[in-house]
C-alpha cells in the first residue's frame, strides 16, 4: 500500500521541521506544513522539505474571495506541494476557483495538480459557536453540507474529523479522498484531542490519509513511531 501518513512539522523553526523532516521521510507518505511553521520560516520551508524527496501538505486554511483565493492557490501550486486546505464556508464560486486555479497552474507549470481540500467545521466549533456565527446549529449536518457542496464546487478531497469518516463516506462519491487528524495510537500522553481513533480505525471507516502530530514528533524515536504505525496498518 502507498504510506497514508502525513507527520505534521508542528515545529516552530525551520531548523527543527527539516531535522525531523531528514529523519523520518523514508517512513511516512508526506508532511504537513501548517501556519505557525509557514509564518516563521517562509514559503523556502516548502523547498527545503520537498528537497527531502519527501510531498508536502501546505496547511494554511485560505478563505477569501474567489479571485484572491484562486491566486494564492496558484502560488502554492508554484510552489509544488501535493495538497493544500481551504475552507468550504467560503462558498461555491471560491472553491470552484481554487480548484480551477489548480488545474490550470498545474497545466501551465508541467506539474501534476494539487489535492485542494476542503475544511467543513473546525473541531473547534460546538452548536453554540455555530449558532453564534448564524449557521446551522447542528455540527454534523452542517459537515454534510458543506461536504456536499465542496463536492459539487469540484473538490476531490476533504479534511474530516475521524469520527466523521464513517458518514460522510455513506454520501460521498467513493473517489473523494478524506484526510484526518485527531489520530492517536494509545501509547503517548493524553493531550487536547479529544474525539480520536487509532491509526488502524481511521483507515477502517474509509480515511485516505492520517495526519500525525505529536504522536510522531514528540515520541522519543520519531523515526520509529512512524514505522510502527505504518507497520500498524499492513
Ligand atoms: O499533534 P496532533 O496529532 O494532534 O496534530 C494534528 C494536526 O492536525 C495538527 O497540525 C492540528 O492543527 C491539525 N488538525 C487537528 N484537528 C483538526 C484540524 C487540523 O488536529 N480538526
């Protein structure tokens, strides 16, 4: 099987991500590169890490209007990662811009075009948050919704929540490809996740792709934490 994992380079200098990045690339399938790391190091982080050998997920969330969106998704694809997020609250005409920003910068740069994946309701949000903001209260229809609509605005991908996995897999086109994080194997300390399921589980309920924080970073061998977590999934 292709390695599902993605390790996120939570890290906060560029200096600690491609140490990590050099030890574990042979191990996982890609690497996360979110806004904390991003912000400090700049897009030459991206260059550095693909110089790995290794893809990179660029996690940086865009939400905007179309056109601006549909440029900073063109300077990603310049910037040759394999997936990047926006947010599917953005609307229709802003992912099906991003999405054609892709294809099209894609085409033009000889590169294959990214996975532009769509973030429904941040693990942040309860009812009340939603409410608050004048969105459906209900969490888990307002993920299908948006899920359907990323769809239909031409999106091949989304991030999910594992406990999401299950049912947006029973309404979703089998081709659609879901990412998720929340994942923890039952060895590392408790932390801020709270709704989780191992490895194992996620690739279960039809997740595409695990993306791997802390359970990857902060083990004492990195190295090997990936390893037996792929080791894990045969
Ligand atoms: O350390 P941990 O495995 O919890 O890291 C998970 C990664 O996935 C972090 O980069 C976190 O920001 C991201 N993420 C998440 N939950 C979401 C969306 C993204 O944990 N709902």
């Amino acid at each position: 099987m292709q390695n599902p994992i993605i390790a996120a380079l939570d890290l906060p200098t560029a200096e600690q991500a491609l140490q990590l990045a050099r030890e574990v690339s042979p191990a996982v399938g890609a690497f996360k590169i979110g806004k904390e790391l991003f912000v400090a190091a700049g897009p030459d982080i991206v260059k550095r890490v693909r110089d790995t050998g290794a893809s990179v997920f660029l996690d940086l969330k865009f939400h905007d209007i179309p056109n601006t969106v549909a440029k900073a998704v063109a300077s990603a694809v310049r910037l040759d990662v394999q997936m990047l997020t926006i947010h599917t609250c953005g609307g229709g005409a802003m992912m099906r811009a991003a999405e054609e920003a892709a294809q099209q910068t894609a085409l033009h740069s000889g590169r294959n075009a990214p996975l532009v994946l769509g973030v429904t309701v941040l693990t942040s949000h309860d009812a009340s948050t939603l409410s608050e903001i004048g969105c459906e209260a209900n969490v888990g229809r307002q993920v299908e919704r948006l899920a359907q609509l990323a769809v239909r605005s031409g999106l091949r991908g989304l991030v999910c929540s594992p406990l999401e996995i299950a049912g947006l897999r029973l309404i979703l086109p089998e081709t659609i490809q879901l990412v998720t994080p929340g994942i923890r194997t039952g060895a590392e300390q408790a932390d801020d996740q709270k709704r989780t399921l191992t490895p194992r589980q996620a690739m279960d309920a039809g997740a595409s792709w695990l993306v791997i924080g802390r359970p990857i970073y902060a083990a004492p061998n990195p190295r090997e934490a990936a390893e037996m977590i792929f080791a894990s999934l045969q």
